[in-house]
C-alpha cells in the first residue's frame, strides 16, 4: 500500500473515530440509536478515553442508507498534494487525477482538498493571493483556475468536492527571532494580513490573525463566501478554527495569553465578559455563526 493510502486510512479512522459515541460528562454524542460498548485498546480490556471518559462505539454493525466517506488532502507545505511548488498546469492535474483514483480504490464518494492552507489561494480570488504551494512564490499567477477544473474532474466522478479552509493560520514556518513586521514583509503585497497587520498576532514563533477582531471575522466569512459564490463546491470544512494550543519548549509549556497576546483586544471588545477563555470561546462561536449566515 503507497504512503499516500496509508496516510488516508489513517486520516479517515481518525474521521470515523469522532462519528462514534462517547461520552462527555453526563452528555452523550451520538449518531446511532442501537446498543453500544466501550473501545477497548487492541487486544486488551483498557478502554480508549477522550478527556477521561470512555470512547463508545455500536455493538452490532448496521450498514447506513447514506455514508460520508472522504480524507483530507493537504497542500500546507506541500504534505498531500501538489508534490512541489511550481508544477506545469499537465503534471499538477495527473497528480490530482492519481488522487482521485486512489479515492475511487478506496469506494470515497467525496475528496476534500485545503484550497485555502494560509491567507492564499488555490482559486483565482480577489481577496487571497495565489498560494506559494501551488508557484512557488505567493501571489504569483499560475495562468489557470485550478480549482475549477478540480471540482469539474472530481464531479465527473460522481463524487463531491469539499473545500477545505484554514481560517486564521497567516505563517506556518517557526521563526521566534523575527517582529511581526519582518514575517510580514516576506508576503505578497495583496496579502491580507500584509495591508491590515493591526489585526495579526504572534505565536510560537508564526503568525495568525486576531479572533477577537470583528473585522477579521469578516474577513474570513468574505472569504468563504467568494469560493460559494464563483465555484460549485459541495461542502466548506475548516481546520483550525480555534486559538493555537499549547506548545512546549525546553520542557516549559506555554499557552496562548501567557504572554497577553490579546489583553488588548479583551479590553476593548470584551465588557460583556469576565473571563478572557470564555470571551476567546465566543469569537470563534461567532465566527462560526456569521459563515453560516452567510
């Protein structure tokens, strides 16, 4: 089995895994209405915990009428797909074909691609430049809408096509000794989080933009709804869309405000709240509101 396929088992048992039932304090999630058993791990009698409660999972199989069957295809740095910055327009669409062929292998009935890794774009967009995964160098025009011949390709198969977004990340690549400003400056021109770098934060050594600005949640709602307007996806999915998690270095673990990252941003939008968690809570809540009412 290639590594891409692996990769994509792994991913979707990982998928599946979060659609089986577990418990969540005296909550109960559940997408199944039949007799369920805890997940034991392989070959004992340990059950599997999220959060230190045992993981359920239905004792007999029932076969849906309708699945939801995909992976995820990351082009962040390159991971999934294209292979390298800088493709021909003919190598980038055999890699792709190759993919949903292993998709096909694999009975998928969706693909569900990260056309949006950063604050760039695998489309043709008035808002987000071209992405440095698919040139080389952010911003540069490729010279066809990759995209759209994506979601073409893929409906051909009689298969959906989700867009995957990654809503605040603005730089993946740690780089703990430079400002703000000189991560900025390496960007295209259009980039967003360039032209407004009031609403971009610092952390673990990248960039993201600030939840706790209302503008950049429209920012991003404006975003979403351009790909829903110009092209025929079947489904928007968002990784991410949440403040950064712990990190760890030199055996130190550091969180997201130890360093008062938003302080400002709590006290001036944050009256109606007490506690900064509550109120980072809230900012991705609306987030989420405001693209869907969009």
């Amino acid at each position: 089995m290639s590594k891409a396929k692996i990769r994509l088992l792994s991913r979707l048992m990982t998928f599946l895994m979060f659609f089986s039932m577990f418990n969540l304090g005296q909550y109960k999630v559940k997408a199944y209405n039949g007799e369920v058993v805890p997940l034991y791990k392989y070959g004992t009698q340990t059950p599997i915990q999220i959060h230190g409660q045992d993981v359920y999972i239905p004792k007999d199989y029932q076969q849906l009428k309708r699945q939801f069957r995909t992976a995820w295809v990351s082009t962040i740095t390159n991971l999934d797909f294209p292979s390298r910055p800088g493709l021909s327009e003919e190598e980038f669409k055999q890699e792709y074909l190759k993919i949903l062929d292993e998709f096909e292998q694999l009975n998928f009935n969706a693909i569900t691609v990260q056309v949006r890794p950063k604050l760039d774009a695998f489309y043709k967009s008035d808002l987000n430049p071209w992405s440095e995964y698919l040139t080389g160098v952010q911003g540069k025009d490729p010279g066809w809408d990759p995209l759209e011949w994506m979601i073409k390709v893929t409906h051909e198969r009689n298969m959906e096509f989700h867009a995957w977004f990654n809503p605040y990340r603005v730089t993946n690549t740690y780089e703990p000794n430079k400002t703000v400003d000189e991560i900025l400056s390496t960007l295209a021109d259009n980039n967003w989080a360039k032209m407004h770098p009031q609403y971009v934060l610092k952390f673990d050594g990248k960039l993201l933009l600030n939840p706790g600005e209302p503008e950049v949640i429209n920012y991003i709602k404006d975003s979403i709804v351009e790909v829903v307007q110009k092209y025929d996806v079947d489904a928007i999915h968002f990784d991410d869309y949440s403040y950064p998690y712990k990190v760890t270095s030199n055996g130190v673990i550091y969180y997201f405000g130890d360093a008062n990252e938003d302080l400002e941003t709590f006290q001036k939008y944050g009256q109606d709240f007490t506690d900064i968690k509550e109120w980072r809570r809230n900012n991705v809540d609306t987030l989420i509101k405001e693209v869907s009412k969009a």
